[in-house]
C-alpha cells in the first residue's frame, strides 16, 4: 500500500510539472490593449472587429469566438497561421506581423476572459 501511495504522488508531481511547463505567460492588459486596438501593430487590426470586445462576439459565423480558450492552444494556432501551417486568408497576414510576445499576451488575454466554450450543446448535434 504504502508503495503504491508513493507511486501515485510521484506520477501526480510528474504530472503537474507538466502542465505548469506548458503553460503559457503573458501580459492580460497588454493583451487587452492589442485586442481593443488601444496599442497599435503595424498591419494588425484591432482584434475586436471580428471577435468582439471581449472576444466572445462576432462578426459573421466563420470567426471564432476566443473568450475561454486555452491559451496553449492560441498560440499553437496563431504560430501555424505564421508559419502558414494553417491557412487562412485573414489571420495569415495578421499573426505573420505579430511577435511571440504579442501572441503570448493575447492569448493569456482571451484565456482570462469568461467564455461559452465548455457549452458544447451549442455546437454538436445529433
């Protein structure tokens, strides 16, 4: 018993130090302030336009809504849009003219706001 306790509190570390690698830092107001447009990028509109002051409205059904997502996976996407791994006619032009700093701080941003995405009932149907 005693064996297996220590087992499982060695893979639970294991397992912590994981995630806290992949967690992604940035600054949530300069995030802010990129996304409203209050900072500007050269060739980077202000991420509002399409997805909404808080990232969870947008303009036409293909722009996703950010609010909640995983900040990981932003900047998993954002870097493919860049490296042209993902393509996108809009977003290709976009993440090629931020930094990975600027990538960072938005998506800690959106990752910090209160977002829909766990009510899957929204999108899957049967």
């Amino acid at each position: 018993m005693r064996k297996t306790a220590s087992i499982v509190l060695v893979s639970l570390a294991a397992g912590a130090c994981a995630v806290q690698a992949a967690n992604v830092t940035g600054d949530a107001e300069r995030g802010r302030r990129i996304h409203l447009g209050e900072e500007q990028i050269p060739g980077v509109a202000a991420c509002s336009t399409c997805h909404g002051a808080d990232g969870n409205a947008t303009q036409a059904p293909t722009f996703p809504r950010l609010a909640g997502q995983y900040p990981e996976y932003l900047v998993y996407a954002l870097e493919s849009y860049r490296d042209g791994s993902r393509k996108n006619a809009v977003m290709m032009p976009i993440a090629s003219a931020l930094s990975g700093e600027d990538l960072r701080d938005l998506a800690v941003f959106y990752g910090a706001q209160k977002g829909d995405l766990a009510n899957l009932s929204q999108v899957i149907t049967d």
